[in-house]
C-alpha cells in the first residue's frame, strides 16, 4: 500500500524564507519526492536550489524536461516554465500563464493529483492573492492531503487565507513551524484503502491546456461558459469554469485567471490606460497653448480665445486623472462625471 510520498509546495511572496526553514528541517531520508513551485519572474534566474541545498539536507535542483523523478530529490520549478507532474516524470513547458505567472501553482498541483492520486500532499506557504487554490482543490478531488500555513502566521495571507476560504476539508491549518514534522508523519502514512477517484474532464483539460496540447487548442468543445470579459493577455474572451463551488476564467488559447489575480491584472491596465489618457490630454494642451500663440500673434484673437480655453478645459481633465494616479485608487465615476460638468465649474486638484 502506497504513502504519501508526493509532496508539491507553493509559495510566493516571502516564499524563499519559508521554503528556507521547511527543508532545513526535514530529515534528509525522507522517503517523498517534493516539488517546489515559488513566484520569479520567467526572464529572471533563479538561485532557490543553492539556497535550499545550504541546508544539506534533501538535494534540490532545476530539472530538465522528461527528467525521471526520485524519492530523497527536491525539483524546484525553474523560471519561466510550467513544472508538470507525470507518472515517473516530469515534463517543462512554456505554456501560457496562469494568474499571470510561469510558473504557477495550480498547474504543478493539478498534474500531481492527476497523475498520483491519494498518494499527493498539497502544501499551501506565504503568498498573495490567490495562486494554488484551484490545484489544491484538485488534490483534495483526487483525495490527496490539503495542508495550509496558517494565514496569521504567514508572512503575507493572501494564498492561506483563498486555500482555505475556498476549499473543502482543508486537513490541516498550522504554524510553518509544524509542518515539517507534520510532513513526516504523513508521509509515513499509508493511504487509506478506497476507490481510486475518477479524474474529472475539467482536470484532464487544465492539464493538457498547461501542456498547450494542439489537440485541446483546435477544439471547439470548450468548458465553461463565455464570461463577457477579455483575457487580459491576449484580448480573447475568457471563459468562466467551475468545480468544487471554485470558479475561475481561462481563454481559449489557455491563459487562466483567478478572481482575484483577474481583478488585480484590470487594475493594472486601467491604471495604463489613466496613463495613457494623461499623456494624451497634456499633449493637446500644450498643442492648444502653441496654436493660440500663433493666433495671437497674427491677431486672430478670437481663435486665439477658443484655443486657450480648450487648453484650460484640457488641463483640468487632465489634472483629475492625475490625482487618481496620486491617490492610486479606482474613481472612475470622479473622471466621468468631472468631463460631463461645464469648464467653469471643474476646479484643479490644487485648489
């Protein structure tokens, strides 16, 4: 009867800390391969196998695509690639991003409980928003072992605080300093005797999306339903899926969002487009202020008056963008509703 030998761990911010004091506390015989999936940038490098193998404990490393996996071994996703569990092995793709990263969490989680069933340890560390949610749920389908850090001992909660918002039976929410010996025993465990779980289609179909299978991608038969919102990688329409009471988007090219990482992703392009429209007002006030100069100077007074009105109305568009890039807050309605008013009305944000 099998253990739970197979253990995925997802961090993110303050990640390399926790990953840190987790290895350096596990005994170097445990029987259980790990593999470790932390937020970095996909242009970056990444030295987290250095610093997890200064604890000389189990060895840590980058692998290489179809690298066979082996008990005693921590794999640690390297940048810019899906880290991707099969039955033996492991497989590196340049899929598209999930929560606007590669790697991700969810990914790593879901191919692990795919492939290896009751026999998974999913383990959620620091993080924010929301990334390894949905694969921890996936664990928890295939009837694997969900285990949170507790969130008021997390260095950031976000990532804690969905797992357990949203996930059924979360079997263990502890201190970072009790999962190690917590590992331990349940890898130690044998897996409870029942029915294998069936492997749901949505799984299979995240899976081979992350793998960017060319069948899945020509196929019109998509899950979901379409959401109404654009995929803000690509521009396509992001479709809304859901399993277990999670729900979450992914278009049909395969970049997946979460809800919260969906909405950070709309605040950071409405805060491009204020940019955008900043740069664009102050462009044509300055042209107004030039051009009436000019009337002035051929005593074209009139034209002159319009033009250096239209800069006035202009910069004071302008300046009410500016002050909700200074208060970096979502006041649309403030923008909106200050183009509607007349010019005589509109007041600077330095009055």
């Amino acid at each position: 009867m099998p253990n739970h030998d197979i253990i995925v761990v997802g961090a993110s911010a303050g990640g390399v800390e926790a990953l840190t004091y987790l290895v350096k506390n596990l005994p170097s015989d445990l029987n259980a391969i790990i593999f470790v999936i932390l937020h970095v940038p996909s242009e970056g490098t990444s030295v987290l196998p250095k610093i997890l193998n200064r604890a000389k404990r189990l060895p840590a490393h980058h692998p290489k695509d179809g690298e066979v996996i082996e008990p005693g071994h921590i794999y640690v996703a390297p940048p810019g690639y899906h880290l991707l569990v099969k039955s033996g092995y492991v497989n590196l793709v340049r899929g598209p991003k999930e929560n606007n990263h590669r790697p991700a969490i969810d990914p790593t989680f879901r191919t692990a409980a795919r492939a290896y069933d009751g026999r998974v340890i999913g383990v959620i560390l620091t993080g924010a928003l929301d990334d390894g949610t949905a694969g921890l749920a996936a664990v928890k389908i295939r009837g694997g072992i969900a285990v949170v850090q507790d969130p008021s001992d997390a260095l950031y909660s976000g990532m804690p605080s969905s797992a357990i918002e949203n996930v059924d039976d979360i079997d263990h929410i502890v201190p970072l300093s009790s999962i190690p010996s917590l590992l331990v025993d349940l890898v130690n465990t044998p897996v409870k005797t029942k029915k294998q779980q069936h492997v749901p289609e949505l799984m299979n179909y995240e899976s081979d999306m992350a793998e960017f299978s060319v069948t899945r991608l020509h196929s019109d038969d998509k899950p979901g339903i379409p959401s109404g919102y654009g995929c803000p990688d690509c521009g396509g329409t992001l479709w809304e899926l859901q399993e277990e009471g999670i729900f979450r988007f992914r278009c049909r090219t395969g970049h997946a969002y979460s809800p919260e990482t969906l909405l950070a992703k709309q605040s950071d392009a409405l805060e491009d487009a204020l940019w955008i429209a900043f740069r664009a007002l102050e462009e044509k006030a300055s042209l107004s202020r030039r051009m009436s100069k000019r009337m002035r100077e051929r005593n074209q007074n009139l034209s002159a008056q319009r033009l250096e009105q239209d800069a006035l109305d202009t910069e004071a568009r302008a300046d009410v963008i500016r002050s909700v890039l200074i208060q970096n807050g979502g006041a649309q309605e403030e923008i909106v509703n200050s183009f509607n008013q007349p010019s005589n009305n509109r007041k600077s944000t330095n009055e």
